[in-house]
C-alpha cells in the first residue's frame, strides 16, 4: 500500500487497477475528554474521483471535528435529483438511464418529500411487493439492486449510516437456457440485411465475429481499428477498460469496405449516426427487431450474437475459460449464463465418464 496524499493511500486490486482508501485519525471532545477516531472509507473509481472525494470528506471530517454535523438531513427527492446527475455526468455509467428509471419509480412510490434516513427496510419490502404485480423476477431483482445502489452512494456521502436494503432478498430468478439460431436461420438473416437493410449488417457481423456488446461495437472507433495487425481495441465502459481482439478475416472485409467508403479516415466512428455522433442503441435495437419480425424469428434480439458466439467457442475448444476471455468476464460463473447447449455439454460430461469407467 502506498500513499498518495495526506491521508489517501492506494494498493493494487488486479488487472492493473488500483483500489484507494481514505484513512484518517478525528480528534473529537466528548464530555471534556479528547479522543480519537480511526476513520477509513474505501472509494471507488479513478484517481482524480477519489481525490475529489478525499477532499470532500477531509471538509466534512473537519466540520465534524468543530462539533458541526457533517451533513444535514436530506429528502429523497432532493438527493434522487443529485443522484441523477452523478451517474450521468460524473460516473458516466453506462446503462445509467436504466438505473435512473428504477430509482425513480421508488422515489415516487416512497414519497419525494420523506426523508432519506427515515426510510426502512418495510419501504423497500412494500416497493418491491408492489413491483411483483408488473413485472417478472428478473425486473424486480434489477429494481432492487438499483435501489441499493442509491443508498450506498448515501452512505458515501455522509447521509446514511446503515442501507434499507440490507437484509432484503428477491426471488431467485431462475436461468433458461438461451435459444439460438442454427446456421440456416443465421444465413437468411445475413443475406437479407446485406440486402435490405445494408446499415445494419456490419454491425450484426461485428457482433458475431467478436462477442462483443452492442454499445462496444457502436463506439467502437477508427483508430482503434488496425487493418495492418489485423486487430480492434474494444472500449468496454461497464468494467473500464479495453480488450484487444484479432479481427476475423470477414469482419476485416466488412470493415475495410465501410473504411474505404468513408474515405480512409484515422479516426472517428466506425458507425455514425445521423448527428455525427454514434448510432443510437435503442433505435439500432428496435431497428434489428423489425427485421427478426420480417423473417419470423421475434425471438432473436442483438444480444444473441454475444450468446452465440460464446457457445460456439466453448464448444469447439472445450474450454469455457476461452468462452470468458472472449466475453471479457470476470467471473467464470458469469460466462456460463450466456451458454446454450448446457443438455449437449451434459451428455458429453456422461459419455466421457462411461468411457472411463469401460475402459478401467
């Protein structure tokens, strides 16, 4: 562990990163007596997020010290409209929108005006109950997870001591199996975007060649696009960080056909919209939807390529792990919700010790 500053240290937490921890000693007076305090906080994100943070809690640690109330109490509304700006503009999180939606259907079903450290866990039992009427398992452990988010980043910030949510559970949503396309289905596909809807075949061949997400490959940028190398650099927001890829030889065609058509540029977005900017996912999502609908597959969305191709993978190597390096996980466990096939892997985990054991 080194220091950074005064009273902000940092270690390693793998893959390069670092983990940071704001740790000071309080002198405070109670009852005419000095005593100290061993204050330690672990902050997440870069090193310019908890430096802002080490010096916002030194202020409020400060405060505290001359017998003030480091914060004062705060409604939900008040602090929700704050927290709406902290993941968009400040943690830039992707898929923030999503988490804003969840958070704010419990700031109206717990009242605006109520004050945050006034919220119990019978609130948050009430606000999922009523969450089970509309919607599926999976949308309501999202819910949840997106309100305890919420507190934690009130814990952080001085307003909080405990979070609501601790102690809740959810239904355990129960996985299925993922229905893929065979390569019949996945030819028609192809041949009529290539035809019909020429915009989006680059993108769906980007899909299935890399296991990419779709944001990824939707901001994915010319100079980070060698055709020399024969590579791509994916910029991956959800774990920040990038994740280098050999381009297959079909992608590289379709790609070098859309970089020689918009003129050999070094950089700028490989998929523009009509703004200049990169297209839009929800609209590229609805767009795809029309054209599974066409061919008779409404069952197909664009994170089917990214189940896909991890199956593919793990199928030919017999090695889930490649399947995790391709899909960038953390987590083998994670890897392993995106596979179809789990009847087939089965029977060959079966047959291999029937063959063992014949043997012997």
């Amino acid at each position: 562990m080194e220091r950074v500053q005064e009273n902000l240290w940092r270690c390693r937490a793998g893959n390069g990163k670092y983990r940071y921890l704001y740790r000071r000693q309080l002198r405070v007076n109670k009852n005419g007596e000095r005593k100290y305090r061993d204050i330690r906080k672990t902050l997440v994100g870069s090193l310019q997020g908890a430096l802002a943070e080490a010096k916002r809690l030194d202020g409020q640690l400060d405060a505290y010290g001359r017998g003030e109330e480091p914060q004062g109490p705060v409604s939900l509304g008040v602090f929700h409209d704050w927290y709406v700006g902290h993941l968009r503009d400040e943690r830039r999180l992707l898929g923030w929108y999503t988490i804003i939606g969840h958070t704010r259907a419990f700031a109206g079903h717990a009242g605006l005006e109520t004050r945050l450290d006034r919220i119990t866990r019978a609130d948050i039992e009430d606000f999922l109950s009523a969450r089970r009427r509309c919607a599926g398992p999976w949308t309501v452990d999202g819910y949840l997870r997106s309100v305890r988010r919420l507190f934690n980043v009130a814990i952080q910030r001085g307003y909080l001591e405990r979070n609501p949510t601790a102690g809740v559970r959810t239904e355990k949503p129960r996985r299925t199996e993922p229905r893929l396309p065979g390569m019949e289905e996945l030819g028609r596909l192809l041949d009529y975007l290539k035809t019909r809807r020429p915009r989006m075949y680059p993108i769906v061949a980007a899909l299935i060649y890399t296991g990419a997400r779709l944001g990824e490959v939707l901001t994915l940028d010319w100079s980070r696009v060698d055709f020399t190398s024969s590579r791509l650099t994916l910029v991956r927001r959800k774990v920040n960080d990038e994740l280098q890829l050999i381009m297959a030889k079909p992608l590289g065609e379709v790609l070098y056909a859309l970089w020689m058509d918009a003129g050999m540029p070094k950089e700028g977005w490989v998929f523009l919209g009509k703004t200049g900017g990169p297209l839009n996912r929800h609209c590229t999502y609805l767009s795809f939807k029309k054209a599974a609908r066409v061919l008779g597959m409404p069952w197909m969305t664009l994170k089917t390529f990214r189940k896909l191709a991890a199956t593919w993978v793990a199928q030919s190597t017999h090695d889930v792990r490649a399947a995790q390096m391709l899909l960038g996980h953390t987590s083998l466990r994670t890897t392993e919700g995106y596979l179809g096939a789990g009847a087939e892997a089965r029977e060959l985990a079966v047959r291999a010790i029937e063959k063992r054991m014949s043997g012997s």
